[in-house]
C-alpha cells in the first residue's frame, strides 16, 4: 500500500522534523546557523574591553551565576574590585615615584644606566650568536720596527713631537667633534659625511687613524679606536660606498692595525667587509663596478665615467690587500679576483702601450683614450710595483707590467718644462695636456721605490726620476703664498708649476708630496727632504690648523685665504704618518719589511718561501 499524497508524515509515526518537506528543512536549517553564527559574533564583535576586562582584573570567578545573584556574593564582589582599584592605584603611584626617580637622575647617570641596558641587550644577543667563527691560523709574518724611531738629533726630535702633536690635535677634534662620522667638518665642529661612503657612519677618520697613532705611540687614543671598531663598526648598513676608498682606506687601515697590533678583531672586520666588496665582481668580465651597496650587494659605475666604465686607478688598486686577506683567510675567491684582472688586461691591446683611465666592465674594452698617473691612473702602476715588493720580488709577472708601463709612461707623459723642470702631463687621445696635478706627485716617490730592479741598470736613471719630480712639486709649493700646493699646475704659455684656474688652486691636506719627500729622504739621505717636508709641516700648521682640528683651503694663491671645512680622513692615515716617518730613524718602519698601500698603511711583506698562496701558481723566483 502506498501513503496518501496529503496525509502528513507525523502522522503516519514519523518524528515531527522528518515530517517537513525538503524546502522547509532547508528554512530551518537556515535559522538555525544563523542563530549559531549570531551567538559567536556576540562573542567576537564585542568591543575588547568588555570581554578582556573581565579575564585582565581577574574577575572571571565573578561572573558566575551562582556568585551573581547571591547577597554575599555581591558584598565579595564590591570587596574584590575594591582591593583591585587598590593594586592599580598602588601601581600607578609606583611607576609615577620611578619616572620621578629617572628625572632627578643626572644626564651622566641616565646615560650610563641606557649604556648598561645597551650592553645587557649586546650580551644577550651574542649569547644567541657566536659570531663569525674565527679564522685559520696562519704563520704570522715577521712584524719588525713597529715603534720607536727616535732621531739622535735634538732639532729633529723636535720636529718630529710637533707633528705628534699636530695629530694629537687632529684626532682629539675628531673625537669631540666628529665621533662615529666618516670625517670632520673641523669650523662647524660636526661630522661630515662623503658621497664615497654612502650616507654611513662608518668611522672613517678612525680606521684610517689607527696605524697612524699606533706608530706614533698614541696608544690610549688607539685603544678608543679599537673599542669604538669592536661596539660600532657594522657593515651590514644601506649604504652606496666606493670600493676602491673603502678597500684602501678601511681594509688597508684594518689590516695594518692587524699586523702592527696582532689584535684579532681588526682581522675579523677586514675580512667581514671585504665578503661585502665580492658582489661588485659579479660583472660579464669581472672587472668590478665602482661603486657596491653594502646590504643589497647591487653593483654600479660612476655617471661621470666615460661610456659607463670603471676606473683603471679603481680596480687596479685592490691586489695588495686583496692578497693578505687570501693569505689571512685561506679563502682563494680574493686573489682569484685581482689576478683575474691582471690576466685580462695584459691579454689587451695598449694604445701606445699606454693603458686608458675608462674600462668597461660590460664589454671589456677600453672607454676614452686617456692616461694619467695623477687622478684615475695613478695607483694602478703603484700596485704594480708593490706586488713586487710586497711578494718578497717572487711576483715577477707584476715587476714586468710595471716597467713595460712605466717606460712607455716615460716616452709619451714625461717632459720637461722651458725653465727645466720635469713634469707628468696628461695623454688625452694622442695629445699631451702640459699640465700636472697634485696626485701625481705621489711618482717621485714610486719611481724612488722601483728603482733597485728596474732592468738595464737603470736604478740610477729611476732615482733621478723620482728626485727631479720631488723638486718639480716642491716648486709647486713654493710659487705659492701659503707654501702649500694647489691641485693642479701648468707647463704652458711661460707658466711654470702654477695652477690658473680658480678651481685648481686648492689644497685639501693631501699627502703625496710629502709621500715623494720621505722616500727621497729614505734612499738618499739628502737633507733638503726634511727642510721640504718641515716647511709643508708648518704651513699646515699656520694656514689649515683652526681651534676644531685642520681644514682646506681654497686658494693657496690667496694671503687671506677662506676653508673648506673638512679635515680629510688621509690627512691622519697618510700626510701626518709621512711627516712623522720623516722626521723618525729608519729603523721605524724599514721598507725590507713593510710595503705601504696607497693610503700609507703598511702590509708585511710576505716571505712565503714554498707556502703557495690558495688559488695561485706556485711562485715562481
Ligand atoms: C688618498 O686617498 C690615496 O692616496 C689615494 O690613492 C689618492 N688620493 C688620496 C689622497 O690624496
């Protein structure tokens, strides 16, 4: 039998929800969820307080019904919120008696409790990092004549403590001044800061300094150095910075402090920067981009270059650091790059043997035909030389570069004026501009230092060489009123090693003329070196020292002259070292032992004998 189509279901014994047709189930059901969803929106939509206040005054117990309705459930109710007003009373009043405390505090106390707080953080955070692990042991090359260097004679001790003082009050301007900063601006008593940094503060002045006082026996100014380096020095920053400057200024100025002091941690912040230099080799030819962003790694040239390319003077000044960090570390990726470099450019063609300023690392070929030994070519040959040097004369290869490029350096660039002075003038596109600039004064001395092993028996010839441009840039000091040298000078129209254009008359502390004195000093003896260098001593002295440390100027022509403000990192890592080593004994730094990077800090000498450096030929004699 089947059931009538009408008769309802409940009443053929069927539950009552079992009687509803498929459409009123569905409306059931509806209500049903949203009644559910409407309960838990009651409970989540609810404004924050009235659900937390409950659980955060610890009033849960509270809200029980059985509590609620009860007489004296309600007095324990008042006496519970009573005793809590109580407490958050009593809080109140105690953070209000510490804020109170905190303001009656001196500045010096305050400050030392956000130190301790610092520390305390420091120390946490070292616990939960070890740090970088520390490197392989390595023997320690032989490290002689680090200090001392007194002269015998009276007058030149004398000279020789003024210049200590001299960098005393350099240095001590920089600390109350410029503390933490790149450099100094010496007249607003501030720090400043240059583009070849990035917008850092990487405490330049310092890491540039460190030898230099270490040297003069500056120790507890060194020691400030050191602790500034091991609380501050941080290169995980955003920063654009230059990685010639910073090669030479920071992992040449960490690694001398290493050597001279034997402390580990200047080897470990040399090495943490230089695997942040690495990325700027990610080029198609390996040639690195001038300029690296320490965090990203992103890689770029200088918009001023010619056709994009990077600087001869740039990347052909990275071999001798990048060589003694091979050696430090084990690690081959360093002296892979920089002798990758050499490979490439002895397999190019040289324009009159003469090696163009401008490289494109994209396409490897050479930019505008332009060579200089002053700006943008000068250090490359010097490097040259000193991987010679540096390499106990094993690096032959680099001894050979270097005559091949000066001799054709001496053919096309070197010449003497009308009143007889030799001068370096500049070679742009087969033309020969009669002009020389400050920096390349610095080849007085380089031709000095190359003479002993230069072929043909040319030492003789090399040592004249250097002597002639000493004079010749000791003229450019001369013809001037303050006796300081301007930036650029002219061999041209009856002029005689004076600059012309307002915008070449300046000087900015720079060392390379008294770099040129104290070699000639060191391979000759002869004493118009010291009387050259103690007259630029005491011009610095009366025209760029101000009461906040030592500035530019930016006429030298000018009796009245105005500043530029700005005491250079390389006047404490190179013009005051040079000065002092002048005026020192020779047994302060012998140059058997030390080769100095171009920005005067000096590297041992690694005798390696048959330890064959990783990623390297075994060294040829
Ligand atoms: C220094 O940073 C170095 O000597 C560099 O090689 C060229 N110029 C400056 C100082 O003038």
């Amino acid at each position: 039998m089947t059931t009538p189509a009408l008769l309802p279901l409940s009443a053929a014994g069927y539950p009552p929800w079992r009687t509803l047709r498929l459409s009123e189930k569905f409306i059931l059901l509806l209500i049903l969820s949203a009644f559910i969803t409407l309960c838990f929106g009651a409970f989540f939509f609810l404004p924050d307080n009235s659900k937390h206040k409950r659980f955060d005054l610890g009033l849960e117990g509270r809200a029980h019904p059985s509590h609620r309705h009860t007489q004296g459930g309600e007095h324990r109710h008042r006496e519970e919120e009573e005793s809590l007003r109580d407490k958050i009373r009593a809080d109140h009043e105690r953070a209000l008696q510490e804020a109170k405390e905190k303001l009656r505090k001196s500045r010096e106390e305050l400050q030392a409790e956000i130190q301790t707080e610092k520390n305390k953080v420091m120390e946490d955070l070292k616990k939960k990092d070890p740090g970088p692990k520390p490197l392989p042991p390595v023997p320690m090359p032989k490290v002689v004549g680090v200090s001392d260097g007194e002269p015998p004679e009276p007058d030149v001790k004398e000279k020789r403590d003024k210049i200590r003082e001299m960098m005393k009050h350099a240095w001590d301007s920089y600390r109350q001044y410029g503390w933490g900063h790149n450099e100094l601006k010496p007249l607003a008593k501030k720090g400043h800061s240059t583009n070849i940094f990035g917008n850092s503060q990487l405490g330049a002045s310092i890491v540039d300094a460190l030898d230099t006082l270490y040297i003069m026996g500056l120790h507890e100014e060194f020691k400030d150095g050191q602790e500034w380096i091991e609380q501050n020095l941080d290169f995980g920053v955003n920063a654009e910075v230059s990685v010639f400057e910073v090669n030479i200024r920071f992992i040449g100025g960490l690694l001398a402090a290493y050597y001279l002091s034997g402390q580990e941690v200047f080897k470990l912040k040399a090495v943490q920067l230089a695997e942040k230099l690495l990325p700027a080799f990610n080029t198609p030819t390996g040639i690195p981009w001038a300029m690296v962003n320490l965090k990203s790694g992103v890689g770029r040239n200088w918009g001023w270059a010619s056709a994009g390319s990077s600087i001869l003077a740039e990347f052909g000044t990275l071999h001798m650091e990048f060589v003694h960090l091979t050696y430090l570390t084990g690690n081959p990726a360093y002296y892979q790059k920089v002798m990758h470099i050499r490979k490439l450019l002895a397999k190019m063609d040289r324009p009159n043997g003469l090696y163009p300023n401008y490289l494109n690392p994209r396409t490897g070929r050479w930019g505008q035909h332009h060579t200089s030994v002053g700006g943008l070519g000068d250090s490359f040959y010097e490097y040259l030389l000193k991987a010679w040097l540096m390499s106990d004369k094993t690096d032959s290869e680099a001894r050979k570069t270097y005559d091949d490029a000066i001799e054709a350096i001496e053919r096309h660039l070197i010449r003497k004026s009308n009143g007889g002075l030799t001068f370096i003038g500049e070679w742009k596109n087969g033309h020969l501009e009669r002009k020389m600039g400050h920096l390349a004064c610095f080849a007085g001395g380089m031709f000095a230092l190359g003479a002993d092993g230069s072929p043909d028996d040319k030492a003789g010839h090399y040592l004249q060489l250097g002597a002639e441009i000493a004079h010749t840039c000791h003229e450019s000091y001369d013809r001037t009123v303050l006796k300081l040298g301007p930036e650029a000078f002219k061999f041209d129209s009856g002029l005689e090693a004076v600059a012309v254009r307002q915008n070449e008359k300046y000087y900015i502390l720079r060392p390379e003329v008294i770099e040129t004195y104290w070699y000639m000093w060191r391979f000759t003896h002869d004493p118009k070196y010291r009387q050259w260098g103690w007259e630029a001593a005491q011009a610095i002295d009366k025209y760029c020292r101000v009461s906040g440390g030592f500035s530019g100027v930016k006429d030298v022509y000018s009796s009245n002259p105005t500043y530029d403000d700005v005491q250079q990192s390389f006047f404490l890592a190179e013009t005051l070292k040079y000065l002092y080593l002048l005026f020192s004994s020779d047994d302060l730094m012998p140059l058997e032992s030390w080769v100095f990077n171009t920005e005067a800090h000096p590297l041992p000498v690694l005798h390696l004998g048959n330890i064959t450096l990783p990623g390297s030929e075994p060294a040829q004699r």
